[in-house]
C-alpha cells in the first residue's frame, strides 16, 4: 500500500470524503468476512502485508482488531413497498453506536431495508461498520426525506381539499407516549407488515413524521404504578419492538 493510498484511508474517517471517494472502512476478521460477501474488496491490509504498527496508526478502534479493509460503496434504490414486508425507518437516529445496533437487530429479525431520514448518522461510519458486525451485507440502508417518503405511501382521499388517507393495506407504526401497549390484542394488526418508525434519541419523532403515524406503540414499564427510567434507549426499543412483532 502506498503513502497515498495511507493517507486515503485516513481521509475515510470522514463522511465527505466516504460519499466523494465511494469508499468505506470495516476492520476485524470476522465484520470483513461477511462485508466481502456483498462488497466490493479495494484493499486489506493484513500483517502479512502491512506492518502492524501501521495498522495500529491507521485503526480508529481503541483496541485495534488486526486487518483493516476498505470496501466501495453500494448504490441502492429506495425500495417498493411490498405487502406481507416489515420495514424500519429511523427519524434523525444520532449516535452511531445506536445506529450500528438497530442495523445489527434488524438482521436478525429479517428486516431488509431501512429507510433513514437525512439528519440521521451514516451507516458507513467506521463506527456505525463496527457496530454491525457485517450486518450490513445483507441489511440495505437507505436515506431519502423521510416524511415525503411516508407521505407518497398515502393515497389522495379529498382532492378539493387536499385531504390525503393511508393506503389500507398498509400502516405506520410510531412510538409514543400515548400509544397502545404493545403487548395488548389490539395493538398491532398485522405482524406480518407495515413500516415501524424509530424517533431521535432526545426528541422521539419529529412532528412531520409523527402526524403520518396511524398506530401508535407503548413500551409499558414494569410495574406501571412505579417511577423508573424516563425512557429506554432506542437500540433497545427497537429490539423490543422487532420481538414482538416476529413473536
């Protein structure tokens, strides 16, 4: 590897230079195993083939894994919305560590694409990468301005006054504090579709995403005459709420 090339993966750590070059960065065997099935490989460096004080300089890992790749970028389509499909959407998610987690959860509950609105982290971050454990190979993250995308869901119901209803075979689900409990009969009417909306760490949903919701969730805390938490991370949630709709 070149000094150029050194200095090109250092500049990845930066999302500018990600989205101008196409390119990001995954460190530690098994994370670069499962991207190289999806991806393409532009570089490894190994200790066979870099010495591991420059791996070392070159990690952005507290605790260096070993190998460092560097991997192009997937161009994706936003996807169709399809009957009997799960899908999740992320309203301004913040914290990469957050991100990388809820990407790594959706794998496992067979979620396949995740809508993100434009303020929320970039999935190819090295911090986001690490976090998914190569979750990313099979999980497609998308971002679009997310409440013109829920909003093209609708179908024109009063066009004299430009009233807009749901399309009835699908809903949105959000999380609020009003909600119904998940755990209730009622609380969701199809497992087996719809489009589940994560809100902002601090905020929850921003108001143009929360007025496209038509079923509201609720966590309930235990007991629920007890003060506890003010409220569950949101990695956390979404496991939550994933389970239960895989249950």
């Amino acid at each position: 590897m070149t000094q150029n090339d050194i200095k090109q993966l250092r500049s990845l750590r930066i999302k500018k230079f990600r989205d101008e070059l196409k390119l990001f960065v995954a460190e530690g065997d098994k994370c670069i195993s499962e991207l190289a099935k999806s991806f393409t490989l532009v570089h490894h460096l190994t200790p066979d083939n870099t010495p591991l004080r420059d791996i070392e300089r070159l990690s952005s890992l507290q605790t260096p894994q070993g190998s460092i790749a560097v991997f192009r970028k997937p161009e994706y389509r936003l996807p169709t919305v399809e009957p009997d499909t799960l899908y999740l959407a992320l309203d301004g998610i913040q914290d990469p560590g957050n991100l990388g987690t809820i990407i790594r959860t959706a794998d496992w509950f067979g979620i396949r694409d995740i809508i993100c609105s434009t303020n929320t982290a970039d999935c190819f971050s090295p911090k986001v990468v690490q976090a998914t454990m190569g979750a990313l190979a099979r999980v497609h993250v998308h971002y679009t301005n997310l409440p013109a995308w829920l909003s093209q869901l609708s179908v024109p119901s009063d066009r004299a006054l430009g009233q807009r209803t749901l399309n009835s075979q699908l809903t949105i689900y959000g999380t609020l504090l009003d909600g119904r409990n998940i755990y209730s009969p009622d609380a969701i009417p199809d497992k087996r579709s719809g489009i589940i909306v994560m809100g902002n760490e601090g905020n929850g949903l921003s108001p143009e995403v929360r007025r496209l919701v038509t079923q509201s969730l609720l966590i309930p805390s235990f007991p629920p005459d007890v003060s506890t938490s003010e409220s569950l991370n949101v990695a956390i949630a979404t496991a939550i709420i994933l389970a239960e709709f895989r249950r």
